[in-house]
C-alpha cells in the first residue's frame, strides 16, 4: 500500500535528460543521471548521484532536484527526509498533483495520518485515479477510527477498479474485524467465486475468520480450498488448524501428516496432535520420522513419559546429551522422574542434583522425599 507506481512522474524525471548528451562533454549532469537512475530503479545510486550536486548553484533547477531527492527519500524510507523535500519542491514550483500523493505515502510512514489523508484531499483527481492512493486513503481512515469513512472509500475504490481484487478484499477482512461475521462470509464468499482465487486467498479468509474465534464458519471457506487445491501445503495446514481449534484432532493431524508428506517439517506437529488425541504409538512412529533433532527427541521424551514406558525415557539420556537438551533443566527433571519411576535411584539424584531453578528445586526435593520414602518401604512404589 506504501508503494504507489513512480511512472506517472516518468516525464518529470527525464525533463532536460535529452540535454545531458550535449553536456556531456562540458559536465556531468548529476540531476539527469538521477533521473535515469530512479527511472530504472537504482535508488541508491541516484542518491549518490543527488549527493554529487551543488545546492548552493544559481543555475540549479531547485523544482527538479527536490522532486527528485523527495522521491528518492521516500523509496529509501527516509520519510522526515522526504516530506521536506517534497515540500521544498512545491515551494521552488512544483505543481505536479502527484507531489501531493507521494506526500501522503511519506506521512503514512510516520504515522501521521491526518497529514497524510490532507494530501491525498489535495491530489484531487490525480490520487482517485490511482488504486493505490484509494486504499491507502481507507487504511488512513481506518487507523483514525473512522470505519465508515473507509468503507466508503473501499467502496469507491471498487467502483473505479472493479477488476482489482484488493478492494473487496480488503471489505472482507474489514468485516471481520467489525465483527460482521455472516456479512463478511457472503462477501468473502462472493469474492472467491468472482475473482477466480488463489489457495492463498481462501487461506487468508479462512484464517482470518478463524482467529477471530469463527473457526466453524472458517470451515466453510477452507473446507473447498482443500478440494480445490488439494496438494496446497498452507491450505491443509490452515484447515489443520481449524480442525484443532475445534476439538477435531483426528481430522487435524490427517491433515498435518498430508502436509508432512509435502514438508516433513509438519511431522513433529503431526505427532503432537496424535499425542494429544491420546495415540502414542501413532505419535511415535510420525516422531521417528522427524528431522529437526532437537525437537524430535525432547518431543520423544514426553511420549515415553505418557505411555509410562519410564526405562526407555530414562535410557534417553546420552542421546538428550548429544543433542544439547540437557542444558535445559526441565528435560533434566523429567529424566530424573523417568529414572525414579524406572527405580534407577542413582540415576534419578544424578540429575537432580545439577537443578538450580527454584521451581525445579522445590520439585527435586520432593522427589527426593519420595526415592526415601521408597528406599525404606519398598511395597509403596510397586
């Protein structure tokens, strides 16, 4: 939205370019070499280039040099720089309607949004005819609280663009945040089938609908994203999650094994759903099957620690070592519980002796109490 086509100003840029070839030989021209350079996008280089000149020349084309330096500014981000460049432009003559717009992307930048809706009001026709300036125009209203005004000028936007998807777009995921859920259903439903969508946009609504804690209604538009983009990674993973924030798990993790199948980085998520569906040994087999190392046997640790297979946790241990997860005191405790429960006493004070976090502490002499409490009355931890 920041980023509005430099190419109307494209005759401004190159006024007297065509003279530079004559002076060629007497001076470099800095001025048209910049506004070469910023025609073929070399923003940096016209800066240098813009650096070059001497502001204090009587015979400087102030208008020209300003308008170039202002735009050069704002592409670079220098948004301070850019609005006294601009205006300096406008004080040496400048009268071009489109200053007026690049004034606006340079106080949207810094968040000056009444400023920057004035300058959009000032561009007149020039702004309205350009779909940038008219979403950045709702933007601004919207950031200054006014939602009618900027769903007014969504509206406009769609009238004058009817072909550019952004304006409905943008009306869907308005009404979402407005909390018009079965507004922002037909209309997200409308521009799916209008626009010939991308998985990215369905995944954008559904996604959009679901944290907004509609995950039901997300179902509707994810649920034919997956049947039309079947091998889609984020359509499965953005259903996936939709499922879990139901309740679904089993659905929610066939769908994350489908996406694992695409990118095997799912499979340690995959097995956590499986996990908390209550299959462990399903979970084991998608753990196995991990790559990220770390992940893979912390999350190994907790599944043998759940199916209660305590020896094979406790015998975990110099593989935790190789992987660098013994620096983490939690992964210590839980070795010195598996042991416990395993009856490797040895094993279990081992670890919990290197424990110096309070809360892991009072959990240590607990554990402590109990391997006691074991030790003398042995029937009490069969």
């Amino acid at each position: 939205m920041r980023v509005i086509a430099f190419g109307l100003l494209l005759a401004l840029l190159l006024m007297g370019a065509a003279s530079a070839a004559d002076k060629a030989e007497k001076k470099l021209d800095y001025l048209s070499l910049a506004a070469l350079l910023i025609q073929d996008g070399n923003f940096e280089r016209a800066d240098i280039a813009l650096a070059s000149i001497d502001t204090g020349r009587e015979d400087l084309d102030r208008k020209r040099y300003y308008t170039l330096r202002g735009l050069v500014d704002l592409k670079l981000q220098r948004n301070a720089e850019a609005v006294k460049s601009l205006q300096a432009a406008q004080q040496a003559g400048q009268t071009d309607a489109i200053l007026h717009v690049y004034l606006a992307q340079a106080w949207y930048g810094l968040e000056e949004y009444r400023k920057a809706l004035q300058a959009i009001e000032a561009a007149g026709e020039t702004g309205a005819a350009i779909a940038g300036v008219m979403l950045l125009k709702a933007q601004l209203h919207w950031q200054l609280g006014d939602h009618d005004a900027a769903w007014l000028a969504l509206e406009e936007g769609e009238r004058r663009f009817p072909d550019n998807i952004a304006f409905p777009r943008q009306q869907v995921f308005r009404l979402i945040q407005l909390g018009l859920y079965q507004k922002a259903m037909a209309k997200g439903l409308d521009y799916l089938d209008r626009f010939d969508a991308s998985a990215r946009d369905y995944v954008a609504i559904g996604s959009a609908m679901r944290q907004a804690g509609q995950a039901q209604t997300a179902l509707s538009i994810l649920e034919p994203a997956r049947l039309r983009f079947p091998d889609d990674e984020k359509a499965l993973l953005a259903l996936a999650r939709t499922y879990a924030d139901l309740g679904r798990l089993n659905s929610a993790a066939n769908l994350l094994e489908l996406a694992a199948a695409i990118n095997p980085d799912y499979l340690i998520d995959a097995a956590e759903l499986r996990r908390r569906a209550g299959q462990s040994m399903r979970a084991l087999y998608l753990n196995s099957q991990a790559r990220d190392q770390k992940k893979k046997f912390k999350q190994r640790l907790a599944l043998l620690l759940q199916t209660e297979d305590f020896s094979r946790a406790a015998g975990m241990e110099e593989t935790l070592y190789r992987a660098g997860l013994l620096e983490d005191e939690e992964i210590r405790y839980a070795l010195a519980y598996a042991a416990f429960k395993a009856g490797e006493f040895e094993r279990a004070e081992a670890q919990l002796a290197t424990l110096k976090k309070a809360a892991l502490f009072k959990k240590a002499t607990a554990l402590r109490k109990a391997m006691a409490a074991c030790r003398d009355q042995r029937w009490r931890c069969l």
